[in-house]
C-alpha cells in the first residue's frame, strides 16, 4: 500500500509499505479521507515527531471503510463507514511518532472497540465531512471543559477549524450568544453561515468595546464596572493578544478555555484577576467527545461541510500539506482517496 512519510526536514514521500497485519481484536480500514492537522507541516518541517527516527508517518485524521474485522470484535461489520480515535489504539498513536499514519491507504485499529475507538457513521455523510470528527471532538472538549449553560455568553477567538467547531459545540449546548473574532474576513463570513450570533473583526474593532455591545456591561467583585458580560471566553487563536485582551478584566465568575496552542510566553498579573475569580482551564485530546460530535455531524453534515475548504487527492499529499502549513491561505485541508 501507499503511505505518506515524513523522511527528514522538508521531505515526504510517498512509500510503498506492507498492509498492516490485523489479528483478532483488530479492524482493518480502507482510508477514505484524512484531514491535514496544523501539526503536520510542523512534522515535516523538523523532519519528524520522535526525535533521531529515520521516517515517519503521518496524518491522524482518518475516515474510512472497513475491510476486515477479527473474531473477537463485536459491533463493527465489513462495509461500515467509520471514523478512528487516533490516540486509543492499542500499539500508538497513528500519526503520532508509531507505525501508522492514517495518511495512508489502509489502517489496522488495534484492540478495536465499536463507539470507542472505531465509531461508525451514517452512509450519506461524505468522507471529508467525517473526517472531521477528530479535530472537532478536541473543540467539543475544550468547550465542554468550559461547562456551558443556555443562559451563558461567548466568544470563541479564531475562526479556524477548531474555533469554528468551538462555536457549534457552544451552539450544541444552547449557549444563547456567541460572538466569533478573528482577523480574516473570510473565516468570519463562514462563522455567521455555521450559527454565529455575531462577528467582531480584531484587526479594526476594539474587541473589549464591541463585547460590552454584545453582551452587555458587567463588574467585578471589587465593583468595577463596564467589564464585558461575557462569560465564556474560548480560546482557539494561540496569539498574546487574545490572552491581553481576556485578562484586561473579566466580569466575576467568567470562564477563559485555552485549546490553542500558544507558542509565545505571556506574562500574567494574577493579582489583577481576584476580583474577577477567572476560571482558566486547559483542554488536550478528546478521550470522550468523538461519538458525540459524530453524532451532530450525521444531524447537520451540510453545516460542517462548511468548514472544509479545501479537498486534494492523496497521489498531491504534498501539496496538501504544504497548503495547510501557510497561514491565511486556507481553513481546512482534507485528503482523499480515490
């Protein structure tokens, strides 16, 4: 089979591998999609994700068919359209440093488990579509570790795939106003499309003032007034000013979720936020949020194809990869195979 392997700074290839042998507690898949994480052309670019490893093969994004299930596997048949949890497989993470990469043309899941770990999906929702299922359950997560309630404001900052899941999954819960902000017009036009109460562009609008318009003016326990009323604060973005502009003074009791990955230290004044006694919480992964998003995107598959911007076929991996790694030039990249 073919499979897309990272073998040194700046290099992939396209390598012929054997098919990966499965046993009796194990499916075999058929790839039929894969969608690039931003984490890719990071892997590409250092030449790898385990240090001092000849190769690696990437992608942990997986949509596919199952070709070949063991013995001992119940609930999972030959023809179901699945998606996978890369982290809960048995042997390692696919695509993360092990054997596997889903980049690939056929998957072994190790110690498959059905709604666990290999999570079947309704025929009519497209391979891309339900490609998706992976980064948007690390968006459920980083919302759901928020504790959203119907009576709760909020703003979800970047309008990338993840923030944009963010905002469906804070939707999902009944939150009643979501405001999205980001830099680039286009992310916010589709924000509006996928349910966004309202937009806020960062790069020309006063993000505190604009939050006090949508949400309403708050206080602190010290009584300062005029703080925005926002009480969920979501961080998807990763850039200082986000971080800035959420501490500058949070009403009493806000919620500020961070599942961005922030690349630069910010330095923070924690005697400024007893006032506000700011929850700030982290989220990785999503060891129980993929059948749940599944599930939404069987409901609302042609408000997810939204986020998916671009499809390249597998034989242009390259391209994909390269297209996903350059910021401003697309939302999301999926992979499929023919």
């Amino acid at each position: 089979m073919k499979s897309a392997v990272v073998t040194g700074p700046g290099r992939l290839e396209i390598t012929d591998v054997p098919v990966p042998e499965t046993g009796p507690e194990d499916v075999l898949v058929k790839v039929r999609a894969c969608g690039v994480c931003g984490a890719d052309p990071h892997a590409l670019h250092q030449g790898g994700i385990v240090p001092g490893a000849a190769s690696t093969a990437i992608g942990h994004e997986p949509a596919g068919e199952v070709v070949a299930v063991g013995d001992r596997v119940a609930g999972i048949s030959v023809g179901d359209h699945v998606v996978v949890d890369p982290t809960l497989v048995a042997d390692a993470i696919i695509g993360g440093g092990g054997p596997q990469g889903a980049l690939s043309e056929f998957l072994a899941v190790r110690q498959a488990v059905a709604g666990r770990n290999v999570i079947v999906v309704s025929d009519h929702v497209p391979w891309h579509v339900a490609a998706l299922a992976e980064p948007l359950a690390v968006a459920r997560r980083a919302v759901d570790r928020t504790h959203p309630r119907p009576e709760h404001q909020a703003v979800v900052f970047g309008a990338g795939p993840v923030g944009l899941g963010a905002l469906l999954a804070l939707k999902r819960h009944g939150v009643r106003h979501v405001a999205v902000a980001d830099v680039q017009p286009n992310r916010l036009d589709k924000a509006l499309k996928l349910g966004a109460d309202a937009v806020i562009d960062s790069r020309t609008e006063d993000v505190r003032a604009r939050l006090v318009e949508l949400h309403g003016a708050a206080s602190d326990a010290f009584g300062r007034q005029g703080l925005p009323g926002t009480d969920i604060y979501l961080d998807a973005a990763g850039v200082p000013a986000v971080v800035k502009t959420v501490l500058a003074g949070p009403k009493l009791g806000a919620v500020y979720g961070v599942v961005a990955i922030h690349h630069t230290p910010v330095e923070v004044d924690f005697q400024s936020l007893i006032p506000s006694e700011l929850t700030i919480v982290h989220s990785m992964g999503h060891p129980t949020e993929m059948a749940d998003v599944v599930a939404d995107i069987e409901e609302n598959t042609e408000k997810y194809a939204l986020i998916v911007s671009d499809t390249v076929p597998f034989p242009e991996v390259e391209r994909a990869v390269d297209l996903a790694g350059k910021p401003g030039a697309t939302d999301k990249v999926v992979v499929t195979f023919s």
